[in-house]
C-alpha cells in the first residue's frame, strides 16, 4: 500500500458523512513522519444573512468547529487543525493544491438525485484535484 507524507482531510458535519473513518484511513497511509491536516471550510454567508447576525459570528463558529474537531483528531500525532472560510469544494482544492498535499481524504454521503444536477463537493475535488483521492462512504 502506497504510504503518503502530506494528506488533506476535510471533515464535514453532515450526518452520514464518516470523519472518523476518512482519519483512521488517513492515519493508516500517512508515511512514517507524514502529515496529515484535518480541514473544516465554514461557507460563507450572504451579505444580507450576515448582516443580521453578530459582528463576531465567524470567531464564534471557527471556535465552534474547532471545538468539534479537536477530539476527532486527538489519537493522530502532529496532526493539525484548519478551519477556513469560503466555498468548499474550490477551498478544499485550492489549499491541497498551495499546501504541497499529495493525497486527500474525503467522507462522502451517499449521493442523490440533486447530486447528478449539481454534483457534490466530493465529486468536484475527484474530478479536479491535482493529487491523489481518497473517497470514504
């Protein structure tokens, strides 16, 4: 099995999306000194939404999430929490691309019928990713 040294793994909250299982697969292809980075996109609001909420929404929610990552990623040396903001597919390809990652880890829901007409985020970075991969359902 191929052994990786710098792996992507974005983790979504949506319920039938696996993230503990896109890490202990992470985990076992990571090469030895390898890193892997646990990535969380916060998609950005509408200017009118955002306008409503308070001026210290963003802080709240990346504190939020990375509340929620922290224990997700507690068994996974060196392993290093992002939460940024943006839309998640470009975000998600856009940072494997500027962070030299060799491979990405994904949890996918299982997809549906609005997936064939608008494809899912999963299917996106499949199709554009510059580097290897992985699609966990």
């Amino acid at each position: 099995m191929p052994k990786y040294n710098n792996i992507l793994v974005p983790v979504s909250f949506e319920a039938d999306c696996n993230a503990a299982q896109a890490l202990e697969i992470a985990d076992a292809i990571r090469a030895s000194g390898g890193r892997i980075t646990v990535l969380h996109v916060l998609e950005q609001l509408p200017q009118y939404a955002s306008d409503q909420l308070p001026a210290d929404h963003m802080e709240i929610a990346r504190s939020t999430v990375t509340g929620k990552l922290t224990p997700l990623a507690r068994d996974l040396p060196d392993a290093e929490i992002v939460v940024v903001e943006g839309h998640s597919a470009r975000v998600l390809l856009d940072y494997a691309e500027e962070n030299a990652k060799d491979c990405i880890v994904l949890a996918s829901h299982r997809p549906g019928m609005q997936d064939l007409f608008l494809g899912s985020t999963a299917a996106r970075v499949v199709r554009q990713a510059r580097c290897l991969v992985h699609v966990v359902r």
